[in-house]
C-alpha cells in the first residue's frame, strides 16, 4: 500500500502554542513560491521589517526573523552578545530560563543564576543584589511571559537595573509578542526574541528579533567570532540588510514568511492595542467561567498573563483523562504541566486567532462535561453561564 497524503484534522488549539492559524495566513502560504532575491520577495521582506517594527513598538534597524523557532531567536541573541569567559545573569522562574542558562554555557560563558519560585515573576530586587556581588557582569537575561506558569515579568524595572549596571538585557517574548504589552523602545531592550506560533497566531519555524543600537555596538566589537555560522547577525543582518546590499545567506523560507507576512498585516489591521485588549477580555472571561466550575489559578492577579492561563488540577481527576477527552471528543488540545508542575496543572492558552469567546465558551462547556462525568463536584452549566453574563456585561 503506498502512503497517501497527509490530511490533519482540524483543532481548536487551547495550549501554550502553536494556535488556531487563520485560514488568511493559510491561503497566503498556498501562493507560487519565488526567489529569495527575486525583488518582489526583496520588497516583501522590507515590508516584515516594518511590520515587525510595528509589532515590537520599536524602530530598531535591526529587527528580522530568525528563520528557524524561538529557540533559535533565544540563541542568536546569546551567541551574538556573549563571548567566551564573559558573566551573564539569568533570571529563571521557569522551565525557559533552564534553556538561557544552557545558551550562556554552550558561549563558554559564565551563567550566574537567580532563580524564583515558579508561578512568581522575577524578583527585581535578587537582580540588584546580584549585580552588586557580579558588577563585571555582561548581560541579564530573563523571560517576560513565562510559558511554563502563565506568569509575567516586569521587564521595564529588570532592564533599568541591569542597565544602571552597564549591563545588555536578554528578553524572551515568545509568549507575549501580540498578545500583551511589549514595548522595545519604551523600556529600552537591548535583544528580544519572539515565536511565530503563539499569539502572532502564524504557522511555527520563524523567531522575529529585535536589536537595539547598543547591542549592535557589541556585536560589531566583538573580539571573538559568534559560535554558531547559521545565527551570527553579522552575516545574516547583510541578508536582511534592505535593497542593494542584499547578500546570500541560506535560502529564506519563502512561503513561511508570506505566511509571517500576512499574520502581522492582520494585527496591523486590527491594532495592537486591540489586540492586547482582546486577549485580556477574553482572560477575564473564562476566568469568571473557571472560578464558578471552582477551579482556581497558580499565579496571582497582578502577575497573571491572559494568553496563559495555568489553572490547578482539582483533587481526585487525572490530568491525562481529562486532557484526552477534550482532544478525541472536542478537538480541543490544552497544554500539560511542564517539570514539577506536570500532572498538577492545566496550561490553556488563548492566543492570537485562538482567543476568542467562541473558544472559551466551547472550552468551558466542554471542561464543565468531561469534570463532571468524571465525578467532579461541579454543577453542570455555571461555568458557560458566568461566562456568557460577563461577555454580555
Ligand atoms: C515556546 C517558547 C519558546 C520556544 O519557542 P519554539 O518556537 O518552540 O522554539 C521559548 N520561550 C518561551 C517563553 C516559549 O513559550
């Protein structure tokens, strides 16, 4: 028998990513494949950068994307600021600052770790310590919306210290580019990374990045040439350099860069403002639903991200039960607990195309029948009732 094509079934994708891809993005991506230096595609790749200017609130020069995921964002803004015997801080309070002490090692640099209890943001204040016993350190490095507990960071106070400590900021916004605030030039971030798949709501493989001028002075004085050939931005940044000077690197994914290209046309469309707003309101929405099912959240409000939302297991049900239910009956996939969270929580996202009430009323109403077969003491349509009362209020 020889294998026939691959037909996926569709989804409602409630996880930490990738989310619902609209079907714009979808037909942009079916269209005819052209050369990399082809000058139209030249001229779509000026216009991602403006886009992605945009979506970042930034007019940094340097801002492309990656063509790879955002790991690979979060280790070309690694290989490019660190060299070898160089001090770096990390601020973890999750599994993704696990991975930026990795980065900082594999530099042959020297990870100085702080780390917060998970489901708590980073705590400034350890940072200032830290930067008193280590004043010869390069970067700090931190996540801003971590994926792994749904909680977010104050990324503005973080780089005011470590910049008043002569220091270059590592900021991961692969969670929260799009769907809440983040603000380059504002709170004057040196090296960002995002992800294409999570509240940009595009197909996964492309990690947009931005660079500040001061970050670009480091690359460019580097003593030691970046590890890795594929991710050193003085090679790559000659590629996206703009009409003229554009020189081969590798081979652009062509059509998933239409397919960046349309999604951030739709959030220019919409307005990034109104996009942070319709995450937070669909947060607020299926809050009110899960608190009157009695479920209840790791993270505490003011830290609470709306694209994440990380909700307690309740006593006596099995996380995988519940969780294969939701995919096999509903088509609607909700992410696991990663490290030691796994099997005490459920990780829901509402992303990008994916946060809609649509969603959260299907989700809520589903979650509120497999609990309730399942034993819970739930009562059976409060949940989709708290939620329609606050989506109509
Ligand atoms: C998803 C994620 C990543 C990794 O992105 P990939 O596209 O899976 O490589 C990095 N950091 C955070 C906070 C994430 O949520």
């Amino acid at each position: 028998m020889p294998i026939s094509s691959f037909h996926p079934p569709t989804r409602i994708l409630l996880g930490p990513g990738p989310s619902d891809v609209s079907p714009r993005i979808l037909e942009a991506m079916s269209r005819p494949t052209i050369g990399h230096l082809d000058p139209f595609f030249v001229a779509m790749m000026d216009e991602m950068k403006s886009l992605l200017q945009y979506t970042f609130q930034t007019q940094n020069d340097l801002t492309f994307s990656v063509s790879a995921p955002g790991s690979a964002g979060m280790e070309t803004c690694f290989v490019n600021l660190l060299e070898p015997g160089d001090k770096a801080i990390v601020c973890q309070n999750g599994v993704f600052g696990g991975r930026m002490k990795e980065n900082v090692e594999r530099c042959g640099a020297t990870p100085i770790m702080i780390q917060d209890s998970w489901g708590k943001p980073v705590d400034p204040n350890k940072l200032e310590e830290t930067l008193k016993i280590h004043p010869d350190t390069k970067v700090v490095a931190f996540v801003h919306a971590e994926t792994s507990t749904g909680a977010q960071s104050d990324v503005k106070t973080l780089v005011e210290i470590a910049h008043r400590y002569g220091c270059l900021t590592i900021v991961d916004t692969v969670t929260s580019l799009g769907g809440s605030p983040v603000k380059v030039d504002e709170w004057k971030i040196d090296a960002i990374y995002s992800g294409s798949q999570k509240c940009l709501s595009c197909t996964p493989g492309l990690s947009p990045v931005s660079f500040s001028p001061r970050a670009v002075e480091k690359i460019k004085t580097r003593k030691t040439k970046a590890q890795s050939w594929f991710l050193d931005l003085g090679l790559v940044s000659s590629y996206w350099g703009g009409i003229g000077k554009r020189a081969y690197h590798h081979t652009a994914p062509i059509n998933a860069l239409y397919g960046l290209h349309e999604a951030l046309v739709i959030l220019q469309e919409e307005g990034i403002e109104q996009s942070w707003a319709r995450h937070d309101r669909n947060h607020q929405i299926l809050k009110v639903g899960l608190e009157a099912m009695g479920l209840s959240f790791i993270v505490d409000q003011p830290y609470r991200l709306p694209q994440l939302n990380a909700i307690k297991i309740p006593e006596g049900i099995e996380d995988a039960t519940v969780r294969t239910q939701l995919l096999q009956q509903y088509g609607i996939e909700i992410g696991a607990g990663l490290g030691d969270m796994a099997g005490k929580i459920w990780r829901v996202g509402l992303m990008g195309h994916s946060a809609n009430l649509r969603n959260v009323l299907i989700f809520l109403g589903a979650l509120e029948k497999i609990l309730s077969d399942l034993g819970a003491k739930i009562e059976v349509g409060a949940a989709t009732k708290a939620a329609s009362l606050k989506a109509a209020a």
